[in-house]
C-alpha cells in the first residue's frame, strides 16, 4: 500500500466491488468482530469503522488519508492488543460461530486461526487489485 496513491486505494477497476483500501479496512474489522464482538469484549476500533467495512459492505465514499493513516495504525495496534487480550485470558464469553465459508469457530482460538487465513484471502485480492491499478 506505501507506494500507491490515495487515488490508487480508492480505486475500484471494472469487474470489481471494492478496493485495496476497503480489504485493508475489512481485514480490520474482521478481527475485531471475530475475536472481540463474538466474546463479548469491548472492540479496539470504533463501531462506525467496523459498520463501514464488515462483511457484506463496499465502498461507498472516498476514504481520506487521514483515515488511511488511521487504519494503518490500528493494523498494528489491534494485532498487538489482540495478543495482549488473549494472554490476559478476556475472551472467556466466546459465542461459537460459522463463518460463510463454513468453518465453524468454537472458541478464540478457532477465531485467531480463521482470522489469518481470512487476511491471506484478502492480501490475495488487494495483490490483484494492485495491479489493475498501477
């Protein structure tokens, strides 16, 4: 993402319903509504971001870079949290979920583990976008 424009982030080519920033954002919230919402633990990211990218959402507005700047951040930051909460033994309340591929998730752990392969399947989409928008 560092060397593409705000403009190449925003950008949704011909054929698709999103964007290379809407899949860093997604990836995101993802984590956040996985791990931390089906535990019933207070989310890291505001609710607002989680509603704009979750699953079954696309772009609907240019994102700033202010908020570009912001989720890169929180990239981080919500990875290192994460693994601090787990550590620290919060997500005790899991509620068991299946995802839309299938997989069921019993507990933090199962959820972690989906998280990763969730984030790899969206790398893969932002690579492809990349190119289109280069």
């Amino acid at each position: 993402m560092n060397d593409l424009s705000i403009d190449s982030l925003n950008k949704i080519p011909t054929g698709f319903n999103n964007n290379i920033i809407w899949n860093f954002g997604h990836i995101i919230a993802t984590q956040q509504v996985l791990c931390y919402q089906l535990a019933n633990v207070h989310t890291k990211i505001g609710i607002e971001y989680i509603q704009k990218y979750a699953k079954g959402t696309k772009p609907t507005v240019y994102v700033s870079q202010k908020e570009i700047d912001f989720l890169k951040q929180h990239a981080l930051d919500t990875i290192e949290e994460l693994e601090t909460d787990f550590r620290s033994n919060v997500f005790n309340n899991f509620q068991p979920y299946t995802t839309g591929f299938g997989v069921r998730l019993n507990d933090i752990t199962d959820a972690i583990k989906y998280v990763s392969t969730h984030e790899t399947l969206h790398l893969g989409y932002a690579m492809a976008l990349k190119k289109l928008v280069q």
